[in-house]
C-alpha cells in the first residue's frame, strides 16, 4: 500500500532525517528500504531509523543492555503483552507506579533496572510504552532497520552511523514525544535534545549538507542546552512531572550524556548491542 504522504513531508531531499512521534516515524522511514540485514558489515551502506525517548524507554533500553539484558519492545501493556513476554521467556516490565506501590517486577524506571542486584537482573524483558517502545515496533514491522538512541548513548549511535552517512545511508531519527490527555502527540523538547545530540554528533562527524533543516534545527537545539542540560532536563515538562512523581533519579540517569558505549539494534524482535563496526 501506498504511504499517505506528500513527498515533501518525507525530507526525502535529504540523508539526515527527522520527525516526531509514529506518523512522523511513517513519512521519513518511507524512503527507508525494507528489509534491511541487521548484521551489516562496515563497508556496506545501510538505512537505519534512529528512535529517541528520552523519558524514559531508550534511556532504559540503554540501561538494560549495559547490564546484559536482552530488550523485546511492545506497544502496550496489557494481556496480549504477558503473552508476548510468557512465548519469549521473558520478565514482562510494570508501570513506574505500579513498582511503586508494591506490584512485584523490573519498571521502566531506569534507576530502578540500575539499582538492581546482579541476581534479580532479568536475561531477557518485554519493556512496552506507547511511545518509544510503540514507535520501534512499528517501524521494525515496516521492514527497517531500527536503533535505540538517548543522550546516554548519543555519541556511540552517532559513531556508529557514521560510515554509514559517509557511504550514503539514509538516517531517519524519530523524536518519540508525548501524549496529551486526548492521545494527540505532544512534542517533548527532552526529545528534541537527545535526537539533537546524535545529530550534533553525526554533523561533527560527517560535516554539514546532508541533514534536513528539521534535523539541523534539532542538532542547534542541543549545542545550545548541552551547558545546562542536566538542570534543564529536571526543569522541562517532562522532567518536572517525574520529579514531582519521586523519579527525579530516572530524570538524572537520563542527563549523564555519553555515559554509554551501547548501540541497541532491534533484530529478530528485540534489541541487542549492535555488532562493532
């Protein structure tokens, strides 16, 4: 079937992408290849879109790798995803809140997975959330190769994408964002700064002319927080809202800019760290 989209709204002029949340995720991967092999050598180009929810799945899917978990997103939770956890053998993650007032599990509370004793850390987990999470399964089921981005880990998925900007791949970042109370998207500028400190990165890497103003504008958006970013970070709607909830942790754990080496790519229906380029 034919994407809905005016060509315009897919960036397909440019190489560097971006846009926001899972309709946005649809027009720029539309030029993305399907079928792309998740184990692609150094010297072959590749397409890859790049997802960024900041708070809080990508920074947790980070946190989780790091500690050798192997990470199944799903869009929801509810029952069809204690199925999808109980056919893949794997701990299916509760709500923040919900770890909160005593239900038993692993949350997507990165502070909480941090935090974990080395014997209660799950092998395998099913972490939905309906943004990030939603967003990386729906691209996956389009056929494109997708990794997990936060500022976390900004600078390894930006070296890592690298050579393949460099040979001419086409790179589609998607800014998970939010939701309003009525599910409209509400674009979330944590968001905003860690597709931009990726894109910032890339830029750096491979010199300006192959990104969009889109992700241009993003890239600029981080340089001019990046001296703040941690306060800003506690500070922005998004942060606030956690610090108020008691999860000011997670939102710190989010602020450690670059403290991961770890490439998530999403093979096979769950992410794992990419192969070394």
């Amino acid at each position: 079937m034919t994407d809905p989209f005016d060509p315009a709204h897919t960036q397909a002029g440019h190489r560097v992408r971006l846009e926001w949340g899972p309709t946005g995720a649809a027009a720029v991967a539309a030029g993305v290849p399907a079928d792309v092999p998740a184990d692609v050598p150094a010297d072959v180009p590749a397409d890859v879109a790049v997802v960024v929810d900041v708070l809080s799945f990508t920074t947790t899917l980070v946190v989780a790798l790091d500690r050798g978990v192997t990470v199944h997103p799903y869009r929801w939770r509810d029952e069809r995803a204690a199925a999808h956890a109980a056919e893949r053998h794997a701990v299916l993650a509760v709500g923040r809140l919900e770890a909160r007032y005593g239900q038993a599990g692993v949350s997507l509370s990165p502070a909480s997975l941090a935090s974990l004793a080395p014997a209660d850390v799950p092998a395998r987990l099913v972490l939905p959330s309906p943004n990030g999470s939603a967003i990386c399964f729906a691209l996956a089921d389009r056929g494109c190769a997708v990794v997990g981005a936060s500022l976390r880990n900004a600078g390894a998925v930006a070296a890592w994408l690298t050579p393949l900007v460099a040979d001419g791949a086409t790179v589609a970042v998607v800014a998970a964002g939010e939701r309003w109370p009525d599910g409209t998207l509400r674009p979330a500028v944590e968001d905003l700064w860690g597709a931009g400190a990726v894109l910032a990165a890339l830029e750096d890497a491979v010199g300006p002319g192959v990104a969009s103003p889109e992700a241009a504008h993003a890239a600029a958006a981080y340089r001019a927080v990046a001296g703040t970013l941690r306060d800003s970070l506690l500070a922005c709607a998004s942060g606030a809202e956690l610090v108020t909830r008691g999860f000011a942790a997670d939102v710190r754990i989010a602020a450690e800019t670059d403290a991961s080496t770890t490439v998530p790519l999403l093979a096979d229906g769950a992410f794992r760290p990419a192969p070394v380029r």
